[in-house]
C-alpha cells in the first residue's frame, strides 16, 4: 500500500491537530470539519478500507474504538452523544485509504445523514 496522507501523519511527517495518542492509534481533528467536533482516529498500522481488516487486527479494531470514546469524552460530547463513521471504499465517500474512524459531535446530528 502506498504511504498516504494518514500514514505520513502517524509516522510524524506531516502535521496535524494531533488530540490523542498512543502506540496502536492516532486521533486528529479533520481539516474539513463537518460538526463543531470531527475527529480522525486512524491505526498507525496501514489498513487501506474496513474489507481489508484480517482476524489478527481484532485487538487494533478495539482500540480505534476505545481510543474514539477516549476522544469523545475529552472533546466534552460523550455525555450529549456523538457519532462514530467508517465509510468503505469510494462509493462511500472514502477519499483517503487508510481505515479511519470519524468521531463526529457537538451540535445534533439528523438520522439518516444527509
């Protein structure tokens, strides 16, 4: 898989809003928000789409979500409820294949999403 954008701000190359971090994920706010919170929670380890996770990346998958909830409770929406996103592949609206959680909150949002 060819290094993206997410990849180069895991490994620290490029910058970012960096809001939380440990050894197996890094969470970042997006720079094209859609809710007063959105925050990227990506693994450090390169997965291109949610079809390419394996049975030996069930730990890793926990700790996307974990990590999310970690996010939602700094960033203050955990109690007024946020939403979580993976979207697989480009008919989804995936643009950058690296798998990424958005954490999404801070203002009501509608069912289903626009």
């Amino acid at each position: 898989m060819p290094n993206t954008i997410f990849g180069k701000i895991a490994s620290g190359e490029i910058p970012a809003d960096i809001v939380y971090e440990d050894e197996h994920v890094v969470a970042f706010r997006d720079l094209n928000p859609q809710a007063p919170t959105h925050v990227l929670v990506i693994p450090r380890k390169p997965i291109p789409t949610l079809n390419d996770v394996g049975d030996n990346d069930a730990e890793l998958i926990g700790r996307l979500f974990l990590a999310a909830a970690k996010v939602a409770e700094q960033e203050g929406i955990a109690a007024d409820g946020y939403r979580t996103i993976i979207n697989c592949n480009a008919g989804a609206g995936q643009t950058v294949f690296h798998l990424h959680v958005h954490v999404l909150g801070g203002r009501p949002l509608q069912w289903p999403p626009g």
